[in-house]
C-alpha cells in the first residue's frame, strides 16, 4: 500500500487541527464542566456554589422517579430502535422490488425525514388529539379510550409511534442503498440455489446487510436516547410529572424547570457513562458477528 507523503511533518496535525478544535471546543470542554458542575450545588443565578462531592450522585442513584425514568427509557430506546429498524427493513425489500412508479413510492417513503423532530411530534399529537386524532377514533373502534397527555400508557404509545414514524425513512434509505448494491450476481445464484424467498433473505441478503445494519442500531440507539427529545417535548408539553419521559429530558427537566444545576450535570455525566458502555458492547460483542468482506 502506498504511503501519503508530506512535505512537512507538521502538515498533517494542521489537517486535524480545525477538527480537534471545533471537538474540544463543543464536547470535551462542555463534558469537563459537567463533571465538575456535578460536584457542586450550584446557585442557579450564579452566586455561589457549595461542593458536595458525589451527593448529587447518590441522591440520582436512590431516587424511584429516576430509575423508573431509566427503566422507561431502556424500553422507549428498544421499542423504537427495533420497530424503526424493521419497517425500515421491510419497506425498502419492497421497494426494491417495485418495477413500475419505484421513484415517486421511494420519495414518498424518503419525505418524512425532512420534518423536523419538534415539526414531527406536533403533527404525531394532531394525529393523537383527542377531539380530532384519526388514530384516537381508530383506537375507540376497538374500545381503547386514548387520552393522550393524561394517561402514562397512552402518551407512551404516542411517543413511541411519532419517533419511529420519524426515523423509519433514514432507516429506508441505507437500507435501500444496501441492497441496490448487492451484486446481481450473489442473487441470480442464491435464486437457483434456493426457490424459498423468506430462506433466500435470511441466509444471503441480511448477512450481506450486517454492516449497513451495524452503523444503523447505532444511530438509531443514539437517535432514541437524545434526538426524539422534540417529539417529547412537544407530546408532553411541559407536564412530565403525568407523562413518560427519558433521561436526556429529565436532565432538561431539572435543569432549566426546576433550576438544579448540579443535579441536572450529574444525570448529564451518567447519561454519558451510559453511552460510552453501551458504546463499547456494541462495537466489542455486535460487530465481531459483522463481515465486511
């Protein structure tokens, strides 16, 4: 393999210096104060500060509110990673089989990534309004009264069913891309070899898919735990006390309602811990059973 040559051999540290900065600047010095935040029981208009060592910890680590909050998000984060995946899954081996109109059915799939996730939550709640909610009538037809907003049950189905309405066309579109650039070849072979579609898929296409899913339980594990915080926001409107929440809006919960800075940086640091571990089993344990060949 050749090697890249450099005329200097500070040049490639200049590359990697905007990076570095633009990653220091918005994550390692943001992720600094908040250790140390956690440290403290901090005035909210900034008076004063008075260091507490790991009480804010221990007080998180004992409370029932916020285990049941961490036990609803371990169940939000799996339901929509799992739902989002599947779908996305089923859609695009539709997709891929569709000879006449494929563009305008693709772009009808693709366009709702577009929406913006607070846009997102904000049409999934007209959806689920009590008065005029299509999927609130559908629900009545089957004798399920869904009070959305008031009932725990209710508004978690209707977080649950927006943020994976939500991811399902990123899903779509890699998974497409995957397999459109499977070699016409390995299916004219795996379709001899093989008359059993459901066999055929599971034994050829999806081992064949394992990398563009890897990269996709990634991002859509990351997507559930922080970036569905608009559809929540706008489904519970501010009243999390009847409503399910998840950890990464608890923390915006107690730090700019309820003024706990301290409190509000130590959930922040053990949502990362959370993320660095979870980080760590995927890419040691899930991407061993991933072929890139």
């Amino acid at each position: 393999m050749k090697r890249v040559q450099f005329s200097s051999r500070w040049l490639p540290y200049a590359f990697l210096a905007p990076q570095m900065a633009i990653i220091f600047v918005f994550f390692y010095w943001p992720s600094a104060q908040a250790v140390q935040s956690s440290l403290y029981l901090e005035d909210p208009f900034g008076f004063g500060s008075t260091f507490v060592g790991l009480d804010n910890y221990a007080d998180i680590l004992s409370s029932r509110e916020y285990l049941g909050i961490a036990k609803f998000t371990l169940v939000f984060t799996v339901l929509v990673t799992g739902l989002s995946l599947g779908l996305g899954l089923l859609l695009a081996v539709k997709a891929d089989a569709v000879l006449r109109g494929a563009h305008a059915y693709k772009t009808l799939l693709i366009w709702v990534y577009a929406v913006a996730p607070p846009v997102a939550g904000l049409i999934g709640m007209m959806f689920f309004d009590q008065h005029i909610g299509p999927l609130v009538r559908l629900a009545g037809v089957f004798g399920w009264d869904m009070k959305v907003g008031l009932d725990y049950t209710d508004t978690a189905v209707a977080m649950i069913t927006v943020s994976v309405w939500k991811q399902i066309p990123y899903n779509f579109i890699f998974f497409l891309s995957g397999l459109q650039s499977l070699p016409a070849s390995v299916r004219e072979a795996a379709f001899i070899d093989c008359r059993s579609g459901a066999r055929r898929f599971a034994t050829v296409t999806l081992p064949l898919l394992a990398p563009t899913a890897f990269f996709l339980l990634i991002m859509n594990m990351t997507y559930a735990l922080f970036e569905t915080f608009g559809v929540i926001d706008v489904i519970v409107k501010d009243k999390a006390a009847n409503n399910p929440i998840t950890l990464v809006y608890k923390v915006y919960m107690d730090g700019f309602r309820g003024n706990d800075l301290g409190g509000s940086s130590a959930q922040s640091v053990i949502l990362m811990l959370i993320v660095f571990v979870l980080t760590i089993f995927q890419f040691r344990f899930i991407e061993r059973r991933v072929h890139y060949g």
